[in-house]
C-alpha cells in the first residue's frame, strides 16, 4: 500500500519523500511573509519549463545562492554575483531566470519604497481571502485563469519579468491564494477552513 493510499493525496505529490512534506506542508497554505513570497516567486519564475521536484530539490541551493530571499541584497547584486550565479551547479543556471530574479527583487524594492508590501500587492488579487475550488481531477485544474492573467499584465506593467499568466497561477497554487487541492485529499479541508 501507497503513502498515498493511506493518507489521501493531490496525484501529483505522488510517493516521493520531499514532494509529500510540501503538499502536506507547504502547498496551498495561505502565505503572507513578504520574504517567503518573494522565495516562492523566484522558485516558480525557475521552474519555468521544467518539473517542481526538479526546483524543490535545490531549493536549499536557492537560499544559500540568493542569501536567504533577502530581497534589497539581490535587488544590488553585480556582473560578478551573476557571474557566480551562472557558476553555481546548485541551481538553474539559465541568464533570463538569474537576470529575472534580480531584477524583480528591483522593482519588489520599488514597490515597498512607495508605500505596498508585497504580501499586499498579492492578496489584493483575490481580495485578502483564498479562492475555494473544489476540483476532483487533476486534469480540471487549470493551468491559468483570468485572475492570474490580470496579475501578470500588471506584474509586466510594473517591469517584471517571467511572470506569465501560467506562472502566476502556479504561484497563487503554491503561496495560497487559491485552494488547488483535489477534494478527494486530506488536506483540501483544511485548507478551506483557513480564515483571515
């Protein structure tokens, strides 16, 4: 008998160790720390092509390489810090995601200089309260819809890269702001009850 089979599960967290305390732990879990926001936004923008397990298995990499999410550090890194980025076999070491992140952490400095934090740039989106879905399949989930798509022009409008409508829908799954949870998992009700 499975791990899934004894604790019911989303299908796509399937057996694997670390992809199982995240679903149990993480994903879905309303999020409001500005810093681990910008975290999550920084992993999905590297995900970009590739599998989750593929990012969650660096992720360690990610704090260590982009010192801890610190959002003004990365906001001032150099040539030379990319450099050492596009060195670093721990992480993605693509030049549009390294440039992306940096650059965001830029304009996320931007934003809390006139007044938004981030968790408050975000929630906005889904009015402070997290979007019930109530999905049995994984395969009626989509893969954006027209609140991610409005994040994102608005996100591009504001100079951000990498945040197309479907890694913005992937962002709001993982930070909370919608409860992607199939109804058949365990933790689809806990989720819902979640209050503000």
């Amino acid at each position: 008998m499975t791990a899934n089979q004894i604790r019911p599960r989303c299908d796509w967290c399937r057996d694997d160790k670390l992809y199982m305390r995240y679903h149990d732990e993480e994903w879905g879990k309303p999020l409001f720390d500005n810093q681990r926001l910008f975290e999550f936004l920084v992993l999905e923008t590297a995900q970009a092509g590739l599998s989750w397990i593929t990012i969650l298995r660096r992720r360690e990499n990610y704090r260590v390489a982009f010192d801890a999410f610190d959002v003004d550090m990365i906001a001032s890194y150099d040539e030379k810090k990319r450099q050492s980025l596009l060195a670093d076999s721990g992480i993605i070491r693509n030049r549009l995601k390294i440039d992306s992140a940096i650059n965001n952490a830029g304009k996320i400095v931007d934003m809390r200089n006139s007044g938004t934090s981030l968790a408050e740039y975000f929630w906005r989106f889904v009015d402070g309260q997290p979007v019930q879905n109530h999905f049995s399949r994984l395969s009626d989930i989509p893969a954006s819809t027209d609140v991610s798509k409005k994040m994102s022009r608005d996100m591009k409008q504001r100079g951000f890269s990498f945040t197309g409508p479907t890694i913005c829908y992937a962002f709001m799954q993982a930070t909370g702001m919608v409860n992607d949870h199939l109804t058949s998992c365990f933790r689809y009700d806990e989720c819902a009850q979640w209050k503000s």
